[in-house]
C-alpha cells in the first residue's frame, strides 16, 4: 500500500485550481490555433526530430531560412545606397579624415592616389517605404515593401576567404560549423525525408573567388548536419543512386546488416561518428526517392517559369535554384543556401554589375512574391547579402564610363524579407562617401544572433563542447538586432 507522507500540506484548493487553469488555458489555445502551430508541438517535433532538447528557447517567428549568398563583396553604392557626394567630388582624392587610419587591401593600398567614383547608375524610390533602388534591379524594386535593409553591415575581415568564412560560420577560421549546421544541430529536421541544410551553386559561376564545401561544413558537430549539395542536372546529389546490380530491396537488406554492426561497434567503443554515418545512409536511401520528386520541376505551371524568368528553366542558373528554393521550403528543408558568384569587381565594374543583377534580380523577387502568394514567407525568412562592400575610391584607372572599387568591410547593404522581421524598413545610416556608419551599425555576430532569434534560438545558449570549451555561432560576441523585428 502506498503512502504519501511527503504531500505538501500548505498546498490549497485554491492554488490547485489556479494551476491547472493555466495549463487548460494552453490546452485550449492549442486546440484553437491547431497542434501544428502550437509551440509545445513545435518542440515535441523537434526533440523527436533529432534537435536538441529543450529548444527552440522560446516561439519562433520563421521556421526555415532561405540565405542567397552573393560571393564577391556586391556594391552598395551601385545597388542601394546611393551616394551623390561621390558623383559630385568624382576624381577627388578621399579625404584623409574619412579614411580614419582604416587597413587598406594590398591591391589598393599602393596606389598613388585614391580617385572617388560616383556611380554610373540611376536611383530611385519605390513603394511606400521609399527605398533606393539601382536601376539594375527593376523587379526587386517591385518588392521593396516586403524587404527589412540593413545599411549598416560591418565585418572583421578584408579579404573574401576569411570574410565569407566569417560570414558563414562565425569565424575567419576554418573549421568552425556553418549556420545551417548549427540550426541543423540545434533544431533538427522537419522532413524526415530531406536534408535540414541543403545547398545550391550557380553553375558555370567563378569570379576568381572559390567557394569551397567547410563554407557549409558540419566543423567539429555531428557529421550530419553538414550542408548536402544539389546539383543541377541529372544526378542532383552525387553518388545517390543505387550501383548497377543493385535493387532497393537488396539496399535495404544491406543497411539493415550494417546498422546492427555499426550498433555493436558504438555500444562497444561509444564513437558518436558511428551513429552519425548511420543516420547519413539512412537519409540517402530515403532521398532516392524524395530527391528525383523535388528536382522535377517539368510540373511547374508556365506562369511560375515566367515570374522567375527564362533562365529557370535551365538547371543549375540562379533563375532555376531560386525556385528549388522554394520548392524545397514547401518540403519543410530548414536551411536552404545559396551561391551566386561573380561580384567581386576591382576593374570593369560597370559591365559586372549589370551581368549580375540581370542574373538575379528577377529571380530574387520572384521568389519573395512566390513564397508571399502561397502563405509561406510568413515563415520563411529570406537573406540576400554578401561578404563585404566597396570602396568609395576607385581601384586602379577612372574613366567616366569604367572604374573599379575595393573591398570594403567597413560598411555594407543585406536585405531580409518575410518572417519576423520589419517590412518596407531601412536600418543604419553611412556618411555621404558611403565609407563609414554613422548610425546603427550591424555586426556580422549581431546579423547571426538576429537570425537565430527568429528562428526561436538563443544564441548565447545554443553552445557544443569541443576540445574543453564552449562554442557557438556567434563565438563571443553578438546581440539581437531588434530593430528589425517585426
């Protein structure tokens, strides 16, 4: 027979029923807005999902990021914030006070003098919100009353491996996880049949900058949550297919084999990596048939081909992985990454810049204004961005129709579009040479931190042991930019 010695005496009827009233309050709650908006499901979801417990750290205003990354360091001041001052002074030396003592790139640093370039380009203001806009970018000037800039981005770094590296995964250094690793570990997958991080590279791109797989690396988490890369074409994902000989009922015989082996080894020596590659053959057999759906795209309405632009139909353009973009955040991927090369402009900047944003553009704003027509940029969160941004002098000779501009990590432009954050919204401020911040800057750590919050993370809390320390993303720095929230 049991008993209950230990039963709080001091606990009364009233404060039994003033708890429990809380938690079918929330019952309640649950049932009206549906278990699968319910932030008590979204954590069951997760946990069973391979996340880590307890998280997200509170409700989440975006349940998947689409980051379409543009390696090379775009222009601000051809793109966003423009710069009259610069036309006005053209040929000028830059004034040695706005230059301030700042490390210059050895491609710039020797030179004789330092020439101001104004742009060559148009501006003007769109939508409600009256933002700038390039005349390069007609279609994302459409929808600037959809897009949060941020102005006044800096970064640590001067050079395009460790400011992409920086930008990616928090640190110059590699090694480190990327983003969609962490958000990987840390929340887990929604669709048991995809990769929670998946990556897409414009084909045939270069630019002379590199882009190489740590950038969407797992660094020193499980092995499974780094980035899976999509290929355009055929055989999206290399090496997915079964070899000839090989039928799926064979596989699946196979796999059954080596997860019992792989389980004794781990319950023998505990090696985590072991359980790990059990999960990656696992996602590979489940993606044979989950991957050939998601890249069959033949379905899409001829409407949807046009929005996007001619290119999407060619696999592997920008054009073409903006809309896998979309397709995939239909499926629940949690973190859908981007590149785009071909930014980078110390010469020929003029010619660049309009290769690029034709490129782009319309794709860009057609997947905001497709997510927005089917509900889902309520929760998608859209980043488009670079590394870093470009000098205010030119690089090298100025003529009146062709320049070139240096790195610039001392200020540049990002745009975010959709779930939780500020629509039609202009953050921070540069002087008129476009060179400094003079109100609200952003740091690299300050642009992850935000991030994550939208996505229900505490970026001080979201940490993993390697080596005896503590990492996370935003290494030691970093805070919510909640200005941009909505």
């Amino acid at each position: 027979m049991c008993r209950c010695d230990n039963e709080n005496k001091n606990y009364s009827r009233r404060d039994f029923l003033g708890r429990t009233t809380l938690g079918l309050g929330a019952a309640a709650l649950t049932g009206l807005i549906g278990p699968e908006k319910s932030f008590a499901n979204t954590i069951q979801n997760i946990t069973a999902n391979n996340g880590v417990p307890r998280l997200p750290h509170f409700p989440p205003r975006a349940k998947r990021v689409i980051y379409l990354f543009q390696s090379g360091g775009p222009s601000q001041m051809e793109l966003f914030d423009p710069k009259p001052t610069l036309n006005k002074l053209v040929g000028q030396d830059i004034p040695e006070s706005v230059l301030g003592g700042q490390r210059l790139t050895g491609m710039s640093s020797g030179q004789a003098s330092l020439p101001l370039a104004g742009s060559i380009f148009g501006f003007n203001q769109h939508g409600n919100s009256g933002a700038w806009v390039t005349e390069l970018m007609p279609h994302t000037a459409k929808v600037v009353d959809d897009l949060c800039f941020i102005k006044s981005m800096h970064t640590d770094a001067i050079n395009h491996d460790p400011a992409v590296t920086f930008m990616q995964t928090g640190s110059q250094l590699s090694g480190r996880p990327s983003m969609g690793s962490w958000l990987s570990y840390g929340l887990g997958s929604d669709n048991e049949n995809l990769p929670s991080f998946v990556v897409l590279i414009t084909k045939g791109k270069s630019g002379g900058q590199p882009l190489y797989a740590r950038l969407w690396g797992n660094g020193f988490l499980p092995s499974h949550h780094q980035g899976t890369q999509f290929r355009g074409g055929k055989d999206a994902v290399l090496y997915l297919e079964n070899p000839p000989g090989v039928d799926p009922i064979s596989r699946r015989n196979q796999l059954d084999h080596l997860k019992s082996l792989e389980t004794h080894n781990h319950q023998k020596n505990g090696d985590p990596e072991l359980l790990a590659r059990m999960k990656q053959y696992e996602m590979a057999y489940r993606m044979q048939t989950s991957v050939p759906e998601i890249m069959d795209v033949d379905k899409e309405p001829d409407h949807v081909y046009d929005m996007y632009g001619p290119d999407s139909k060619i696999p592997g353009t920008y054009a073409a992985n903006c809309l896998l973009a979309r397709r995939l955040a239909e499926k629940d991927v949690k973190f859908i990454q981007l590149y785009h090369q071909g930014w980078d402009a110390h010469g020929a900047l003029p010619y660049i810049m309009r290769r690029q944003c034709k490129e782009t553009d319309q794709a860009t704003a057609a997947l905001i204004t497709d997510l927005k027509q089917r509900g889902l940029l309520e929760d998608t969160l859209v980043v488009w961005g670079g590394e870093f941004g470009r000098t205010a002098y030119s690089q090298g000779k100025l003529t009146d129709d062709n320049y070139g501009r240096d790195h610039h990590p001392k200020c540049f432009t990002m745009f975010m579009a959709g779930a939780g954050v500020k629509k039609g919204y202009s953050h921070g401020v540069t002087d008129e040479f476009g060179y400094n911040i003079i109100k609200d800057p952003v740091h690299v750590h300050d642009f992850q931190a935000t991030v994550m919050h939208l996505l229900g993370v505490d970026h001080e809390r979201l940490t993993f042991k390697h080596q005896g320390r503590r990492y996370r993303l935003t290494d030691v720095h970093g805070h919510v930019v909640k200005d941009l929230l909505a």
